[in-house]
C-alpha cells in the first residue's frame, strides 16, 4: 500500500522513485520471496533458485548501484532516494534486498577509501554490469567471535593475544589468509566477492586486524553448507573457509593503524542502514494488519469498526512514523558526514528495531490463529523480523558502544554540531 509522505518537499523523481520500487517489490520480489522462504537452504541458494530471477530485474533497473555516483556508472541517488528506493523494496522482501544491500557493501566501502587501483579493478566493473555476474558478502562475524569482534571500546579489544578465527601474515608482496568466518556471513554461498576482517597481528589483540577485499574463487577458498534457519530465509547465509589464501598486498585496504576506527565507522554506516530494515518490515506488518482488520468480521462487524482496533492501529501507525522519521535522519546524517557519528546509528538502530518487532508482533496478534499459520504473509514477517536485534550488532552491545561514545563526547566539544 502506498502511504502519504510527511516530506512535502519530495520531487518528482523522488515520487517516481517511490512508484517504481513499490511495483517492483509487489509484482516481482513477494511472489519470489514466498517461493524461496518455502525451499531448503540448499535450494534457495542453488544455481536454480528464483532469487537470481528477482537479482536479474533487480541490477537491470540499477537498483545494486543507486548509491554509487554517475561518473562511475551508478545511479547516483541522493541519500533521500536511497532510502526511498530501499524502504519500498525491503517492504517487498527483507531477506531479497539482504542480498541486493550487501551486493554492494564492500564495493562501496572500497569506493570510500579512496584507493584509485582497487576502485579501478573492483567498483567501476560492479558499476558497469547489469546483470548479478558480481554480487558480494562482509565477513566479519567468526564462530568464537561474534559481539568481541565489533566491540572496539572495551579493554579485551587491545588484549595482547586475543586471537580471531582468521589469521593473515604478510609474505613478501602478498598475504596469505587461514582461518574460518561464521555461518552467519550473509550471502557467503552466494557472492563472487567478500569484504573479509581478518587479524594480522595478535600482539595487537583484536584490534591488530586488517580488512581486505578478494574474489571469491582463489585457491583454498571453500564455503561451508548453506545456513538452516527461522527466518529471512530468502537470505542464503553460510562460513567461508581460508587454507593458505593468496592476495596480493594491495587488497588489504585496512591496516592496523586504522582497524578499530575503521570498524565503528563501519557498523555506524551499516546500523544507520539496518533502521531501514526496521521501516520497511515495520511497514509491511502494518499494511497487513490494516488490510486484515477491514475484513475479518467479529462481534457482529469488522475488526476496525470495534473502537479497540481503531487504537490498536493507530498505536501502530505512529510507530511506523516514527520508525521512518528516524530513521531517514540517521541515513541522512551516515552517508553525508564523514566520520560519522556512531552514537545516532547505533542507537537508533536499536529503538527502530525494537519498535519493528513491537508493530509486526501486534499485526500477529492482530490476525489471530491466522496470523500464525503459512497462508497469511504476516507469519513470513514474524520470523523475518526476530533477527532484526541481533545482526549487525546485538542491541545490547550496540547501545552499550552507543554509550562510550556518549560519555567520552559530550557534551561536545570538538565543535561538531551537526552535518554543517
Ligand atoms: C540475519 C543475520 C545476518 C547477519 N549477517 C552477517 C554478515 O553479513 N556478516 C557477518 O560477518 N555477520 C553477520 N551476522 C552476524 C551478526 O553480526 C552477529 O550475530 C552479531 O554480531 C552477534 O554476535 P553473536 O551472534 O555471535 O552473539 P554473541 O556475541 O555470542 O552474543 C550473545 C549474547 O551475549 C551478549 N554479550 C556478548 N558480549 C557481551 C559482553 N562483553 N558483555 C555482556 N554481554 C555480552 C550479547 O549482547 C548477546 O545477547 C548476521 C546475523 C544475523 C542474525
């Protein structure tokens, strides 16, 4: 369903952003996010699956490069598009546009760094292509490193031996990666390239890390199963395996020296991202549950019609208000300002998620028995939204980083004010 927005500044191009996204989350990316949600892992993630059919239209309209500037083939939204664009298709299926966001993540990150070699080999070919022949994976959770791996503030961060999972050591002009990430790296069986934390010198602790980006098909790299789980299942998730991996110097685009920072700045570009996860989920619900409650008859009329619905779906409304008001100034604030301020995604990441899970529960309840069972998408929703507070940072240890930065900054005295 469309809905009014309290932006009245909006474009044309804007709206006709809106309109297209949304015809292309409702026709194209439901009916495949139902069909993959109900095949195995295995399947979903198979050379067969309908997910490369909703990849296909998807890079044909230039959706995998709407962020990316025009001189490099992108599309070159304004942050504003961009998350009008992601809204309307995270609306359509979270666990599609999962893929799509994270298709290019590293890309993007690359671009950021401004290293003109590796933009040249990695981000103008992703840029160009218009078909899901690049698609890519961040891989940074690791099986005995989960919340320590993004938890740079505490002291056990710097601990002199603290050891990941994956290890690199430099030989000469390359490096050579070993080690294992967690089943939980998002589309890991899928991509054709990775984004991959690793640690290059354990005297550091966690903190002595590098991030590199590689292709996904070099010698002694493997993937593990595609993962088995309760929801976004349209996700495929799975390890990737490092035995004596070669790259060449180049590609580790992150040091040491900037390791720490480099990670709070990126999972406060991707926390402010995952407050859209939060809207167009929390959005969803609330259509469902709107549309539900104008047909299901009880006590003699609709749902609707009985006064204690009418507040129920108002409370709802708000919060989806709320959630986008959020989280359009979060966005706003991450893409344009650099270094970012991670106390605003962090926490805004976890009050949008907890909102999303509080609306999408109440469109649950609101449907009853129905809401539970297969026929009823509302239940697709319910089991897509449980991980919303646990990736990309567990809340809790997001807020309690959120919290450092509170305390070491402000009030602030560095004389930043806001994104002036
Ligand atoms: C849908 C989904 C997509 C994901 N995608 C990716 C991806 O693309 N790439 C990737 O690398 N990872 C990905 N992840 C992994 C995700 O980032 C981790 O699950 C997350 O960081 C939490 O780590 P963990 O699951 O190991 O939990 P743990 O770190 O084991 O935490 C378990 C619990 O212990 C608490 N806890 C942890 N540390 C402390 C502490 N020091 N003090 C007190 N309490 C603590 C936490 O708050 C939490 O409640 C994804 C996860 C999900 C669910």
């Amino acid at each position: 369903m469309p809905y009014f927005d309290m932006n009245l500044e909006l474009t044309w191009e804007d709206k006709e952003i809106k309109a297209t996204a949304h015809k292309f989350a409702r026709e194209v990316m439901r009916p495949i996010a139902r069909e993959v949600d109900r095949m195995t892992a295995e399947e979903a993630a198979g050379k067969e699956s309908p997910l490369w059919e909703f990849l296909r239209q998807a890079y044909a309209l230039g959706y995998h490069k709407a962020l990316f500037p025009a001189e490099l083939g992108g599309l070159g939204f304004t942050p504003l598009q961009g998350h009008i664009l992601n809204e309307e298709i995270i609306w359509g299926s979270l666990g599609l546009s999962g893929v799509l966001l994270l298709a290019s993540w590293p890309f993007f990150k690359v671009l950021q760094s401004g290293d003109k070699g590796l933009i040249d080999e990695f981000v103008v070919p992703f840029c160009r292509t218009n078909e899901p022949d690049i698609t890519a994976c961040w891989a940074i959770t690791e099986p005995d490193r989960g919340s320590d791996s993004i938890n740079v503030n505490e002291s056990f961060f710097t601990a002199p031996g603290a050891r990941g999972n994956v290890q690199a050591r430099r030989d000469g002009n390359e490096w050579v990666i070993n080690g294992q990430k967690s089943a939980w790296v998002s589309c890991g069986p899928i991509a054709t390239h990775g984004m991959i934390n690793v640690q290059t010198d354990p005297a550091l602790g966690l903190s002595g890390g590098g991030v590199c980006i590689l292709p996904l098909d070099l010698p002694g790299i493997s993937r593990g199963k595609a993962l088995e789980k309760v929801g976004q299942r349209d996700l495929p998730q799975g390890e990737l395996f490092f035995n004596d991996v070669r790259i060449p110097g180049r590609y580790m685009f992150v040091g040491p020296d900037r390791y720490s920072t480099w990670t709070a700045n990126n999972l406060a570009f991707g926390n402010a991202a995952m407050t859209l996860f939060a809207i167009g989920l929390a959005r969803a619900a609330f259509d469902e549950a709107l549309a539900y409650s104008k047909e299901r008859v009880q006590g003699g009329k609709v749902l609707i019609d009985h006064y204690f619905t009418k507040v129920r779906i108002a409370r709802m409304f708000g919060k989806v208000e709320a959630i986008r008001a959020t989280s359009r100034a979060v966005w706003n604030l991450a893409v344009k300002v650099y270094p970012p301020f991670p106390e605003y995604s962090y926490s805004a990441k976890a009050i949008c998620t907890e909102m999303a899970r509080e609306v999408i529960d109440e469109a649950v309840q609101l449907h009853g028995a129905n809401g539970l069972t297969r026929e009823y998408i509302i239940e697709k929703f319910w089991r897509d939204s449980r991980a919303l507070t646990i990736e990309d940072g567990e809340n809790n240890t997001l807020c309690a980083m959120a919290g450092y930065f509170l305390k070491e900054t402000y009030p602030r005295s560095d004389g930043r004010q806001g994104a002036g």
